[in-house]
C-alpha cells in the first residue's frame, strides 16, 4: 500500500489514514456487496437444480473464493486505482 504523507513522519508515529469516499465506497462494494450478491446468487440458481443445502451452500462459498481469487488477479491494477493519505495525530 502506498500513501502519500502529508508531512514528514517516521516508523512508531502514531498517523490517521484518509482514503476519498469514493474510493472507500468502492471498497465496500468489492469486498463485501459484490460477494454477497454472488453468494445469493449461486445459492439462488442452485435451489432450482439441487435438493442438499449444504452442497449448495459448500458451491456458493466456493463461488466466494474464486471471487477472492480472481479479484487478487487483479491486485495491482486495484492499488493503482486507491490511494491513501497519511498524516500526524
């Protein structure tokens, strides 16, 4: 993680991070709305196929990982994309 310090600062300073609120809101729906949806999803289309709710409900936490996963594919291009500003306290 990068920030960018709005004033000198060194290791055991004690400093508030600050993120835009878009960007946190953005963070918000990667990592947490965008998985519950496809949990719901998954568990929701499977109900029509399979009968045992704990094969549906091991399918749509594996759904979840590979969410996880695919979403740490794409890390790099994620940090370029937040950015944090740190200052004193």
């Amino acid at each position: 993680m990068d920030a960018r310090m709005l004033e000198p600062m060194q290791a055991g300073d004690r400093v508030e991070v600050m993120v835009a609120e878009r960007l946190a809101w953005k963070g918000v729906l990667l990592a947490y709305i965008v998985p519950f949806v496809v949990m719901l999803a998954v568990i929701a289309g499977l109900e029509w196929v399979l009968q045992s709710e704990a094969v549906i409900g091991t399918i749509a936490l594996c759904a979840v990982a590979v969410y996880y996963l695919i979403l740490s594919l794409f890390r790099k291009r994620l940090q370029k994309q937040f950015s944090f500003t740190a200052r004193k306290l």
